[in-house]
C-alpha cells in the first residue's frame, strides 16, 4: 500500500522568495506528495487535495525553521511525517569569495617580517585587497596549521599587524582548513578529537596573531570532505556552515561532500544550501572553483549557474593559493583575471557581496 510521503519540498531545504508566494511575514510553498487513496490528509492542518495517491496543498512557513506535519487518516489510522525546512526571507542575490589551501603567503610574513612593514606589502594580499577597492569583495581565506615539511607553522606568525588584521576584518576573513596539505582527505574518516585539536591549533593561533574579529562561523574543510563525528566537533566550536562541492566527477561520483549521502548530495548540488537538522549544519553549495574554469569559460559557466533560480541566489566563488605561487607546479600565469572575470560578472549581475557568516548567511534580515 502507498506510504504517507512529502515529496516537496524535501527535509533539509532552505527556502526563499524562488519557492513561493513571500510576504513580509510568510512564505507560501506547494507541498507534494504521496498518501494512501482515499485518505484524509493535511498539512499543518491545512487539508490536501488528494488525487489518487497524489497530495498538494499550499502551506505558509513564519519562522527561521519550520516542522511541515503531513497527516493522512485512512480506514481508522493515521500516520505521520515529519520535515524540517529553514526560509531565507527577503533573501536577494549575494556573493563571497573564498580562498584554500593557505600557508605560503603566511610563511612569507612570518619567516621575513622586516621585508613587510605593512601587511599588505606582500603582493598576495596587496592583490585581494585591490579586490576589495575595486569590486567591495569580502575574501575568506581557509589556512593550514603548517606546511607539509613543517618548515613552517603558525606559530611563526608574529602579532606585529595585528592591528591591520583587525582594520580589515569588515572584508577580509581567515579560518581553519586543514593542519596541512597532504595527504588528501585527511578528515573523511576522522574522528571528533583529530579535527577538533586541528581546528583549535589552527583557530588559537589567528586569535592570537591577528584576533577574533577575523573569524567567521563558516569554514570550508580540506577536499570538502569529513565524517558526520568531525562535523558535529566543528559546530561545537560554533561552526554553522560548510561550502560543499557537491558536483558529480568523471567518474560519477562525488568525493567531496562531507558524510551527506549521495541522494542528498544530488539535491544540494541543484540547490544554493541546504540543511541537516541532525547536526544543525547549512552546506552551501560551491558554484565556481574558478582556478579549474579556462578563462574564456568564466562567464559562461557562470550563466549556467544563474540559469536556475535556485543556484542563482547565492554564488560561492572558490580558488586556491597553490596557483598563484610561480614556484610551485599549479601555477597558472592567468590566474589573477580569472578572479578579476569572476567578480566583474557578479557584479555586473546585481550581486551583493557577503560574508556568509554574517545575519543569515549574509541575509541581516531577522526572524
């Protein structure tokens, strides 16, 4: 016999003005789906309209994070189903941009601090800062604890601009990735005490160096990939958002979503977030790794992105340090326009810069 089901929108999602009827107190959504024939069937009280085993009803939502409660009645019983959904009111069109991979440029500062009277007499950051003039970008950058042959640590780092660090903070983000480049997913087995001791290694030192300010509630993990464990030890130290690349490879798989499944993973993919009740963790989803995007595919591929309006509200820009070093072997000589073409296009494209830590994922709107 068919099964009570929600079909849509699924557990998880975050919903906003795309999905359905938004007033200033409440957003109206279809709800679909399944039930016995002949059913009873309501949502929230509301009644559905059943034809066969299909339901519909609309259904408004009030709140940050609403329960949807689909109840069927049939023959004398009654089961249940229950969804968690989150809205992003007033939600308009916004960008960050995001930056992995992080420890050369922090060599540099800490190993010759007297070649860098000012911080931005490094050309790296004298670079995401001429960003920031030009486009107003808010950058985030994701550091390692060390390199990899432990030449080099955080502890390094001198405090001498700080000051600057925390001048900057209104655009300019750092927070933990990894404890260092290799090997390649070093969390997707890890449990709670490896990643928490990485994180606070990591996080202790950018207090200390360059202060709280600068640290954001967001991060992105190293190959984007962690155990639900690993997870749950990131939101305790007050993590509430991952980026996510939930893009299938050439293989078919998709290695770099954290524990989420791959149905899940599907979905989110064809979704700007979305929402895990069980470890009250939001993924946004990674739109461009712009160092991979062949220059002249820039804009292109970013039309796609904005071709659905359910991928186009946020956009999450993506590249890595290991381009833009000359000695290293991913060095691409282009790579600086291919970031400078990616936020001309956004913002030619009405986006508002963010960060994504910031309200509601960027959103100050309050509920």
């Amino acid at each position: 016999m068919t099964q009570l089901r929600i079909d849509s929108p699924r557990s998880g999602d975050i919903l906003n003005r795309h999905d359905g009827l938004e007033t200033a107190d409440s957003l109206t959504i279809e709800i679909t789906g399944t039930a016995p024939p002949g059913s009873q069937v309501t949502v929230n009280g509301i009644e559905a309209d059943l034809q066969g085993a299909a339901f519909r009803c609309a259904v408004p939502i009030r709140a940050r994070s609403s329960q949807l409660i689909a109840l069927a009645r049939h023959n004398g019983t009654e089961s249940r189903e229950t969804i968690t959904v989150l809205w992003d009111k007033a939600s308009f069109p916004r960008y960050r941009f995001s930056v992995d991979d992080n420890i050369e440029f922090l060599k540099d500062l800490g190993s010759r601090p007297g070649d860098y009277p000012s911080l931005f007499d490094h050309w790296y950051l004298a670079f995401w800062r001429h960003l920031h003039e030009e486009f107003g970008a808010k950058i985030h950058i994701n550091i390692y604890y060390q390199t990899v042959s432990r030449d080099f640590t955080l502890q390094q780092m001198p405090d001498k601009w700080r000051d600057e660090w925390q001048a900057s903070s209104d655009w300019l983000h750092l927070s933990f990735h990894a404890l260092q480049d290799q090997p390649p997913y070093p969390y997707r087995g890890a449990s709670y005490h490896q990643i928490a001791r990485d994180y606070d290694l990591v996080v202790g030192e950018i207090e200390r160096f360059a202060g709280d300010a600068l640290i954001s509630n967001t991060t992105t993990i190293h190959w984007a990939e962690a155990s639900k464990d690993a997870c749950r030890a990131l939101h305790d130290r007050g993590i509430r958002a991952l980026i996510g690349l939930f893009r299938r490879d050439f293989d078919g798989e998709c290695p770099t979503g954290y524990y989420l499944p791959t149905d899940i993973k599907d979905h989110a993919n064809a979704r700007d977030y979305y929402y895990d009740p069980d470890t009250d963790l939001i993924f946004i989803t990674e739109d461009a790794t712009v160092n991979d995007i062949a220059l002249e595919q820039i804009e292109p591929w970013l039309d796609k992105q904005a071709a659905s309006p359910h991928t186009a509200e946020l956009i999450e820009l993506l590249i890595h340090e290991q381009y833009f070093r000359e000695e290293l072997p991913d060095y691409r000589p282009d790579i600086k326009e291919t970031a400078i073409r990616s936020l001309r296009w956004v913002t030619d494209h009405g986006y508002q810069p963010v960060f994504w830590g910031d309200g509601f994922l960027g959103n100050p709107t309050d509920l």
